[in-house]
C-alpha cells in the first residue's frame, strides 16, 4: 500500500555513468553459466564428425598402400573441412549469442532521473525498479511501495500459494523467502498481483536464488516436427549408404581379391551418401533465420514456431497497440450532453469539464505507466494548470483493479478532510452505468452518446465519482454511491503499414481476426481502418453465453471481438482450432498466457508484455507491432521455401556422387571415385547446402501463395522424388561421359577426367536449379547471391587447377585433356541442368494442378 501501509521515500536512481561504474565493479546480474560453445569446443565437435572420420580412414589407407602423396592431401581437405566447420558454426554460435541477448529479461529501473527499460543483467545494487502484475522478479530487493501486491515465490519456497507483500524496512535477519506481509522480493519469484517500487539489494550470484544454485532455465521443448522429419530422413540414408558401403566393398574384394582397395571403396561410397548436411543446414536456417527474424524485431524463442509460421491461416491480434500505435491522446469529452474536442492546441478547458479529467487523473496510478492514463495526466497538466482540481498531494489509500465481472477500476484517496475518502473510478460505460444505478433515461443518453464517439474510432470510457467515510473497506466497488460524470473518448492511431500488412494477410491466404476490450462500435470503425473483414461483431459476453459447438459456428464467419477478457481467448483459440485453422494468437497479459501456450504460435508483446506471457510464448513482437508479425510471417515462408531447395539439392546431389562411386564396381568398371574425388565435390555440397540456399532471398510470390496444409511435411514424397530423379539424370550424363571418354578418347584417366567435370558442372547445375524451385525459373538462374558466385568461382578454380598441375592431375587420376574433351564434359553438365529444368517444370505444374 501507500501511505498507510508504510511505504518510504523513493532514491533518485543512479545515472548511467554511475551504474555503469558499479556494474564494472560486482558484475552483471546473472547466474554463472556458460551456454555459448567456445571455439575448442566447436573444434572438439568437428573432429568427432563421421564425414572426417572417413576422411582419416582413407589417408590411413592410403599410406598402407604406399602412396602418401594422397594420404597428405586427404588430411589436407581434413583440416579444410574442419576450418569450414569451424566457421559456420562459430557463425551460427555468433547468431544464438545475439538471440540470447535479445531474449533476456528485461526490468524497468530509475536512471537518469525517468523510468528505462533494460536488460536485466545491468541491473545493480541500489537501483530502483519498477515491478508489476505477470513480471519476474530481476533481482533481489526490498519494496519502497507496494500496491495490493502478490508474490509467487515457488521457485523458491516450494509453496504455491502466493504471499502478499508491502512496503516497508525490516531488520535483516527477517530476510528470507516465504514471508507474509515481508517488504522483500526475491529474484525469480513472480508477482502475481498489484504492483511496487523496489529497492535492488543483491544481484547475480548473491542473490538468494544464486545463493542456493537453482537453475532459471526452463525445460528443453520436444524436438519439432521439422527436425523428427529430418531425423528420420538421415537414420534412412545413413543406414542404405552403409549397407551399400559393406556389399561394395565385399563384392570388390571377391571380384579383384584386393581387400585394402576393397575397403578403400567401401568408404568412398559411404562418404558420399553420408547425410551429413542435413542437421546443419537444419542448425544453420533454423539459427540464422531466427537471427533474421530479431532484425525485423520479432524474438524466435522456440525453432518449431519458425516452422509453424509457413503453415499459419489465421492471425488473432490485440488492437490496442498492436494494430495501433498505443499512443493515445484524449480527443473527446461529454458531460451532460455537451460534448468538447480535444485537440492538441487545446490549452484551457471549460469548467464544465474540469470535473470529468479532475476524477479521469485520480482514477489512474499516479506513476501511470498506460497510456490511457498517461494520455488524461497529459490533459490535465495543460488543462486545469492553476485551478484546485489537481492534487498532488493526495495520498492513494486502496484500489479495486479491473475484474471480468466488473469492467471498471476505482482509486480511494486520502485528501485533506479528515476521515472522507474521495473515490474515483473510470471504465467501460456500461460498467460505471451500472455502478451508478441509472434510470433509463439518463442510461439511454449515455449510449447516444458512447454510440457517437465510438463510431469515431475513439475508446470511451466513462468517470464517476463517491465519497466514502465508514472505517474499512468494502469488498467491492458496487458498496459505493457513485455520480456519474461524463465520458471521455481517447484517440489511438492505426500503427503505419498496417492496412498494407493486412491485405498482404488476405493475399497470402491468412485471414486477420481482432480481439478487443473496447465497445463494439469501436472495434468495427478500427477494423474497417485497417482493412480488416467486417460483419457480424462477436462481444464476450455473447461468447459467455454459447457452448463450445456454437462458439465454433460463430467464429468460423466472424472476424471482430468486442469487450472479449483475456481469459476468453483460450475458448477462440481452441474454437478456431477446431474448426481446421493454424493459429497466431498475440498477448500481453497474465491471463493471455494460457491463449498464447495453446495457440500454434503464441506472439507475447515485447514492449508492454508482462515475463508470464513472454514465457508463454513462442514468438515475441519486441516493438508489439503488427506489422512486423507479417513480416515474420514472409521471413517464416522464405525459410520454409529455402530449407526445401537446400534438402531437395542434397537429395539430388548424393545421386551422382553415389552412383559413380557403386556402378563401375558392380559393373566390373575401374574404380572411377575415390575419397578424393568426394572430398572436393563435399567442399561444394556442405557451403552450398548451407550459406547458398539460406541467403537465397524470398521468391517474389512468397506471399501470394497459400499456406502449406497443416500437417503436410516440409520434405514429402514429391520432395523425394524430385530429388532423386534430378540426381538421376546428372548421373546419367557423368555415366554417358565417362563412357565416350574411356572408348574413344583414350582410357581410364581420361574417361574419368572428364567425368568429374561433368559431375562439378552437373553439381552447380543441381544448384541453379534447385534455386528455382520457387517458380521464377530463368530469372532465379540469371539472379545468384553473393555466396553462390562464390561458391562457384572457387569450385570452378579448383576444378581448373586440377586437371591443369600436373601434381593435382596425378592426385586426380586424370589424363591431360584437350579443349575439346573438357567442352564435351562440361555441355554435357549443363544439358543435366537443362533437363532439371525440365523436371522441376513439370513439378511445380503438377503442384499448381
């Protein structure tokens, strides 16, 4: 409480100089941990890779059979595949680093003399925080004021029954956990109810929480779908590749009766179709999108919301700041049936209106942290500047917060008349109506009234006020004689971009539902602003009214909620559910974390989002901005379109490689691949795989297309298919060359020679190609990123070097070749890129159909 309940002067805070100085000095307010992986180890974990291990058994072999020329270039392209490792995983770990930042706790502390938000860890013993209803605790401190304040304190004490707290000093030693009526909160608990002004006492690891070695990390979330499908899709090659590995090299030691070379090819095909790109092309998109994501000021806290977002169809969103800018002014005010506007020019009000904001300010918390009430203190600094209707040396003495059955609040203050409370109240205009019992004729008024403003655009709430001198207080609002004062309509701006935002919904097949508390009336004149389908408004207390199958009748043609509480959004989420939709529901609120967990993708607010919701959520709007929820919406679509060329690309790519490597054995052929020949095609594949298709920007029609069916897997069968028939023909077209070049130009080395380049041609072909997946076809061809030009000027570097040194050429097992045997190889390369063109046509159209 304040006043009466104890409460102590509050310090001016430290300045930013300052507080940095002591958080130099004792350390960030963290627990120890170290989650980012180190450079070692991510050195550690590339060694113990499969691919490498393979790697270190071929040199192995290769200096039994003598020739150590081959054995040092193989641990050459060992130490390369561990540097390229290397870098993309200490990028990746760059990526989580910054996430992290961005997904630490927040607390609202005094610096510089004003209220700012900052990341919990630089918070410092001695500062002032602000704390408050669905908020964690970020520090351990002790409460200068408390209002009607509820604590949590589970993680600490074990009991789930919250403690009420208030303000106030008591003697160290009554310092502990679980105390009632205590001024001290404890870092990790959670307030439950009312809010407080507190006094920082211990951070980090001196905290009571540090002090007992309890982890505030949460549970590990099961693995999502994408990467269960991934999984299986790796344990499936993995296990034909090796069961290919051990038939090849069985059946080349009873064909040749040459074990080591046996072995030898064996690994060869077990290098190449090792899937070993597919987790980290899953780690990288996943990371780096989420990374992306945090650029358009959306947090990713969960990978499988980053999946989920490909498959979303309907969008739920809060309107006040949300789909508005959250910046309200009052525009409007009504008292006795006359009505002023309020502009911002507007300097002097009428005295018939000095009542109205005089009761609107005492309704709100004096440190308002609302923009409602910040919007009437605003008012009324200008307006009743000099007159006796501010009063600033009233003391508040108890409140009644908003409750579901009572759409309104009241303050009772201590003023200067011995023993008279003065009580002010606002909210919802049927509620105050209701709390001021009155007749039909002045009820009547009110709604012509509310009807008016609200047809605006404006939120209107209505003031009353009451006297109040019986000692103790009364368990409700409805114990008190109101009056009725009047109206007040505040302005709240649709936020910029967000009827562009929302016709990009509709276009991309995402329908846009807006939940609100205001008066229906409102609901509608903001929805039809921003564009968003209108008709039939839904209010909670209709909803209240239908059980669950009407609800599902209801929303399926609904797309306006009106005076909708918080607890009412779990039913709209399981309604819309059940009615086939995939879900993005935004919240802020304590009472929205159950809407948000059971949504598929739960979107807290950033900004004004209490820990509960965040934690709740899967996604968090860190400026609490729609638009940027479309954004990541694009983002979502993008990665989904990019992982399904990366996988559809290695599919095909292993094809070739595999096929070379077992035929020419089966067949009684020479030993056309070996390690070698793998390794430089691997240094290809892994950083195409990865960076090329990650930083492949979105196909221009990303959001014309409709979402992917819920429950469809990212890589089906068609996926499949595609793939491996790509691969197919590149395979066939290396098969065809190495032939030409074995019977008429000159044998083994040569036939081989020309091969290869067909296989890198084919394999950057397999590149280009699969980039056009998303159906822009040639302009995708002629519009390569920056990482795939190069990719492609070191493999075709590379390429160059090795069938013109004369030392790499005897490494390769290649002939010296004319121009006119590596232009046959090479055109036959491209042809594979032609008839992919062909297939992957045919694909997309069959998919249209």
């Amino acid at each position: 409480m304040l006043g009466s309940s104890g409460a102590v002067e509050i310090p001016a805070g430290f300045s930013t100089a300052e507080a940095e100085v002591l958080l130099r000095r004792d350390g960030p307010n963290e627990l120890p941990q170290d989650q980012r992986r180190r450079l070692p180890r991510i050195v550690w974990d590339a060694v113990r890779e499969p691919m490498l291990q393979l790697l270190l058994a071929a040199g192995l072999i290769y200096l039994l059979l003598g020739n150590l020329a081959e054995a040092l270039i193989l641990l050459g392209f060992a130490v390369l595949n561990v540097a390229m490792v290397v870098v993309q995983e200490a990028r990746t770990e760059t990526a989580l680093a910054a996430l992290r930042e961005l997904a630490s706790p927040q607390a609202v502390v005094r610096r510089d003399g004003g209220k700012k938000r900052i990341a919990a860890w630089e918070l410092v013993v001695g500062d002032v925080i602000y704390v408050a209803e669905g908020e964690r605790v970020p520090a351990d401190a002790t409460l200068l004021e408390a209002i009607a304040m509820q604590v949590d304190e589970a993680l600490l004490t074990g009991e789930s029954v919250p403690v009420r707290k208030q303000a106030g000093i008591k003697p160290p030693a009554e310092a502990t956990p679980g105390g009632e009526d205590s001024p001290f909160i404890w870092a990790g608990s959670l307030i439950s109810g009312g809010s407080g002004t507190a006094l920082v006492t211990a951070t980090g690891a001196q905290t009571a929480i540090g002090r007992i070695g309890h982890s505030l990390s949460s549970v590990e979330a099961a693995p999502p779908p994408l990467q269960l499908q991934m999984r299986r899709l790796v344990w499936l090659f993995a296990a034909a590749g090796i069961g290919a590995s051990v038939v090849l090299a069985v059946t080349y030691g009873l064909l040749h009766g040459q074990w080591l070379q046996a072995v030898l090819a064996g690994i060869t095909l077990a290098m190449a179709t090792l899937p070993e790109e597919f987790p980290l092309v899953l780690t990288i998109f996943l990371v780096l999108g989420a990374w992306r994501m945090s650029r358009q000021h959306v947090l990713a806290r969960r990978a499988a919301a980053i999946e989920a977002l490909g498959t979303a169809t309907l969008l739920c969103t809060d309107k006040t700041g949300t789909l508005t800018q959250n910046r309200m002014s009052v525009a409007r005010l009504a008292v006795n049936g006359e009505s002023l506007a309020v502009t911002e020019a507007t300097d002097i009000l009428p005295e018939a209106f000095h009542e109205l904001v005089e009761f609107s300010i005492l309704a709100s918390r004096p440190d308002a942290f609302d923009p409602m009430e910040q919007a009437f203190h605003s008012l009324g600094r200008k307006g009743l500047t000099n007159t006796e209707h501010l009063h600033t040396d009233w003391v508040l003495e108890h409140n009644y917060p908003l409750l579901p059955e009572m759409l309104a609040m009241s303050q009772a203050w201590r003023g200067s008349t011995s023993g008279v409370h003065v009580i002010a109240t606002k909210g919802a205009p049927e509620a105050i109506a209701d709390l001021c019992h009155m007749d039909a004729a002045a009820l009547e008024a009110v709604r012509r009234s509310v009807a008016e403003m609200a047809a605006a655009g404006l939120r209107v709430l209505a003031v009353a006020k009451g006297l109040y001198t019986r000692p103790g207080w009364p368990e409700k609002q409805h114990d008190f004689d109101f009056t009725f004062l009047g109206l007040t309509g505040l302005a709240d701006p649709l936020r910029p971009g967000v009827p562009e935002a929302v016709a990009a919904c509709r276009e991309a097949g995402i329908g846009v539902a807006m939940i609100t508390g205001d008066h229906p009336v409102t609901a509608l004149a903001i929805a039809r602003q921003a564009g968003i389908e209108t008709g039939h408004v839904l209010t909670g207390a209709e909803m209240a009214e239908m059980d669950d199958t009407a609800l599902r009748s209801a929303v399926a043609a609904t797309r306006v909620f009106a005076r909708v509480m918080p607890e009412q959004k779990l039913r709209l989420v399981q309604a819309y559910t059940a009615n086939g939709e995939v879900v993005a529901m935004t919240g802020d609120g304590v009472n929205d974390a159950p809407s948000l967990k059971a949504a598929h993708i739960g979107v807290a607010m950033g900004g004004r989002g209490t820990d509960v919701a965040r934690e709740a959520a899967s996604l968090v709007l860190l400026d609490d901005d729609f638009t940027s929820l479309v954004a990541a919406i694009r983002l979502g679509r993008r990665i989904d379109a990019n992982l399904r060329k990366a996988f559809s690309y290695i599919l095909a790519v292993h094809v070739p490689i595999a096929g070379m490597s077992l035929i020419p054995v089966l067949l009684g052929w020479p030993l056309l691949l070996g390690p070698v020949h793998v390794v430089f095609l691997e240094m290809i594949i892994d950083p195409a795989s990865s960076i090329v298709f990650e930083a492949e920007t979105e196909d221009a029609d990303i959001m014309s297309r409709p979402p992917r069916a819920p429950g469809a897997p990212l890589f089906g069968l068609s996926l499949l298919a595609g793939g491996l028939l790509q691969g197919a023909i590149v395979l066939a077209a290396a098969l065809l060359v190495f032939l030409l070049g074995t019977h008429d130009a000159g044998g083994e080395s040569t036939g081989r020679a020309m091969a290869f380049i067909t296989l890198v041609v084919g394999n950057l072909g397999l590149v280009l190609s699969n980039k056009a997946l998303g159906g822009r076809g040639l302009a995708t061809i002629l519009q390569p990123n920056r990482a795939l030009v190069i990719v492609i000027a070191i493999a075709v570097s590379a390429l160059v070097l090795s069938l013109a040194v004369p030392g790499l050429r005897h490494l390769f097992s290649f002939s010296p070749l004319p121009v006119s045997e590596v232009s046959i190889a090479a055109l036959a390369g491209l042809a594979s890129l032609v008839g992919n063109e062909v297939i992957i046509g045919l694909r997309q159209r069959l998919c249209r159909s």
